[in-house]
C-alpha cells in the first residue's frame, strides 16, 4: 500500500492554518504537518520531506517567496502552492517563474484547494516516477558497459551495482590496463550523480604545486602567470565524481591537502581566501599497494582508510581468460564501426594465440591488439597474421627467468612498454596513449626500467 502524500501548510494566521488542515485531513489520503510561520517551516523542509508545500505569501520575517525558493532548494522533486489574500497578476507571475504549482487567492474555495492539491501531488509523483526510471537507465547503462562472464567480474559487477546508489569513496586496485576507470565511470554512470560530470585525473602527471592548481584552481594574480581566475576540477566535478587515478603518486604535500577536502567538503583556490563547498563522490585507483607504502610512510594512513570505504580488486586478464573471447569480440565491433569496415569475426586460430598470450597490459593492451587488427585486417574475419609476431608465438607459460623463477609485474610491465614502444617506433606520445598513462608517466617509467635510447 502506497504511504499517503506528505504535506506541509504555512500560514501565520491561526484560524486560517486550523481550518486548511482540517480540509486536507478530512479524507485521510494526505498526511498533514502545520508551520506557523515561515522560519518554522524552513527549519521543517531542512529536516523533513514533503510532496507539496502550502504557503500563504506574506508573513512577517520569513515570508512565501523564501519559502518558495528554500522549497525548490532543498526539496527539487517536490511541488510548492501559494496562497494569499493580496492576490495580483505581479506576484503571481513572479510565484510560478520561481518555480511555483499554482496561485490560489483567497478566500479560496475548498474543492478548488483540494483540486489543486491533487493536480500538483500527480505533478510531483510523475516527476518522482521519472527520476526513478532514469535512475535504473544509468544503473542498467553504467554496469552493461563491463564486458565479462568470469565469476570475479560478475561479482565485481554485482558490487558496482550494489554500491553505485551509495555516497561512499571507493578505492580501485589493480594492474595498469584492468579496466579501473572503467569501473570509476560505472560507478559515477550508475548512481544518482550520473547526470552530474564525471572528472578524471592523474595523480602521478604533476608536482605538488601544480597538483593543488589543478585540483582547487587559483585566483588571478596568485602566482607568476595566473593572468585569470581558475576553476579547480573539484570545483567542475561539484554534483558529480571526481576520479584520482595513481592515487599512490600523489605527493605528500598534498595529501594534507585532499584529506581536509574530505573533512570539510570544501576547497580553497590558491590565493583564495574563503572556501567553496564541493559536493563531489571520490573514487581513487592504483596499481600499487598502498597498505604496504602506508607501512612505509610514503602515503598517509588516514587518508587511506577515507579513500578506502569500499576496495574493489580488478584482476589481471591472465586470470578471468575465459573472457578473451567476449572482450575479442566486444572491442572487434567497437573499432570496425569506428573504422567503418565489414569485419564481422575472429578466426579460431587467432583466438587460439589470444588465449595463449600472458597480457601484461591486460585489458587495455587487448583492446589495442584488436584495433590493430582491425586496422591491418582485410577480410571478413580476422586472422592470426593481423597479430604482431610476438603475440602470434609466445607460449602458453609465464615469462620465466633463468632457474625456471616467473617473471615479477615489474618485468612484465617493464616488457609490455617496451612492446609498445616498439610497436609505436618509439612515439612516446601514441605509446603514452595505448598504455592509457600520461608522458610524464611513461618518462618516469622509461627511466626507472632502463629503457631510454
């Protein structure tokens, strides 16, 4: 059985408050609460929540008008009625462009207020009605873009839906190239911010100084070259989520910083003075292990357990294969309609070598592998010979080093960039775009694995 609409009457005459409850509650469909005046009813609607508000227009301190608007603030999906005695065509026009059912002079006729009461309550359910059916679009939309039959993705899927309606930070762990941001626009795309923007960021791309320009913004004239006022991407992600990617690469310094933006659910724009509230959802990744750097001292502990609420684990491809053949096809109908060519399967053979193939790059290397296909592939299939050489023979083992000791995820990184270096002929640029890193961080990488030329 339904509950009974809510409903709240605002009027500072006693007689006229008592008897339009009266009216309202002589059928028992409405559930009826009474404010006296109009601070009453604003510290009501902070408290409570209501389908239609009923407020008289002038009233001393606190009158109709910034009930009105306190109303549509807090309370969007809800619908607001105006009554007053001093009717005129000037606050009637100005009471419905502030958002405003309908305008009732008084004295009002009971079935007139009890039609309008009706008309405005299957207004506000309507509109309740469609926000909870986009709700469910974002949430089948944001976890169908997961592609993946392995029981480890179908729970981690299950989780995403789970928890995507929640506020709660979430942390994403996992190897470069598993899908993490993936799963961060999910997450944003399944919960009711999926119509605010989705921001991502990575953490690992800037000095500190810069990170915090980035971040909060900056006002004009607070630094050498600030010649105008920035908006931060806390700021531009406010309603939305913000995604910090290579959470473990943020510099000290500014961790400080982000862990008193999750306290106070505010930023401060460098050479400013007064704080912005941002109401922003804050999902993290990484591919390192931040208990261990947080054992180290090199990541702060408190705010790894804000960022840490919910941790999904994203395994690597070599241990959900079964899925190659899924994802194959997936990013085969992607790039040939983006490459508009009729390539409608993949030979067995090719799979075969897939299957074979260890994907230090996971999901992301997968997914160039098949472009690159589809880029070489001239029939209506692809072939084993649309592969680069190496994925055609490797073996179906783990790199192994000498006395039969596999390989660690340093040195499959370490091989995997080096791959696509040379795939790329050395254009760091394409190849930072094909490891879905930035070239600061490709550099970094290059010079931590000796593979400078």
């Amino acid at each position: 059985m339904p509950r009974p609409a809510r409903l709240l009457i605002v009027e500072d005459d006693h007689l006229a408050r008592r008897n339009l409850q009266h009216i309202l509650e002589r059928g028992g469909e409405y559930q009826v609460t009474a404010a006296g005046g109009g601070q009453e009813a604003l510290d009501l609607l902070r408290h409570q929540e209501f389908d239609l508000v009923l407020t008289d227009l002038r009233m001393e301190k606190v009158d109709g008008m910034q009930v009105l608007a306190e109303a549509k603030r807090l309370q969007p999906d809800g619908e607001v009625i105006m009554l007053t005695a001093f009717a005129s065509v000037d606050s009637a026009i100005e009471a419905m462009k502030r958002g405003a059912f309908h305008y009732i002079a008084k004295p009002y006729k009971i079935d007139e207020v009890r039609a309008q009461v009706a008309h405005a309550l299957e207004k506000a359910r309507l509109r309740q009605e469609l926000a909870r059916l986009k709700s469910e679009v974002r949430a089948r939309d944001g976890v169908g873009s997961i592609v993946g039959q392995h029981p480890r993705i179908q729970e981690l899927i299950r989780t995403v839906a789970r928890i995507a309606p929640t506020d709660c930070n979430v942390l994403l762990v996992g190897e470069t190239g598993t899908g993490k941001e993936l799963f961060a626009r999910a997450l944003h795309q399944a919960s009711p911010r999926g119509e605010g923007r989705f921001v991502a960021f990575n953490c690992a791309a800037l000095s500190a100084e810069l990170l915090v320009s980035e971040l909060f913004g900056h006002e004009k004239g607070s630094f050498t070259g600030a010649t105008a006022t920035k908006t931060g991407l806390f700021e531009a992600a406010d309603g939305g989520t913000i995604f910090l990617d290579e959470i473990g690469d943020m510099p000290a310094a500014m961790q400080v910083k982000l862990l008193r933006v999750i306290q106070e659910k505010a930023v401060t724009r460098v050479g400013g003075t007064e704080p912005l509230s941002v109401d922003v959802r804050i999902v993290a990744a990484t591919n390192q292990d931040l208990k261990r750097l947080v054992e180290e001292g090199a990541f702060r502990s408190d705010l790894f357990y804000r960022l840490n609420v919910v941790c999904l684990e994203l395994p690597p491809l070599r241990e959900h294969g079964d899925d190659i053949p899924l994802l194959a096809q997936h990013f085969l109908q992607k790039h040939a309609q983006k490459q508009n060519k009729d390539i409608k399967g993949i030979a067995p053979e090719m799979l075969a070598a897939l299957r074979r193939y260890r994907f230090p790059g996971n999901v992301r290397e997968l997914e160039n592998l098949i472009e690159r296909a589809v880029t070489l592939g001239r029939g209506e299939r692809l072939e084993p010979t649309d592969l680069p050489e190496e994925v055609q023979g490797q073996a179906e083992t783990a790199p192994e080093e000498e006395g039969g000791r596999q390989a660690t995820l340093e040195e499959r990184e370490c091989e995997y960039i080096k791959l696509v270096l040379s795939q790329t002929g050395g254009n760091k640029t394409r190849a930072a775009e094909i490891l879905g890193i930035d070239r600061v961080s490709l550099w970094r990488k290059i010079k931590k694995y000796g593979l400078a030329q």
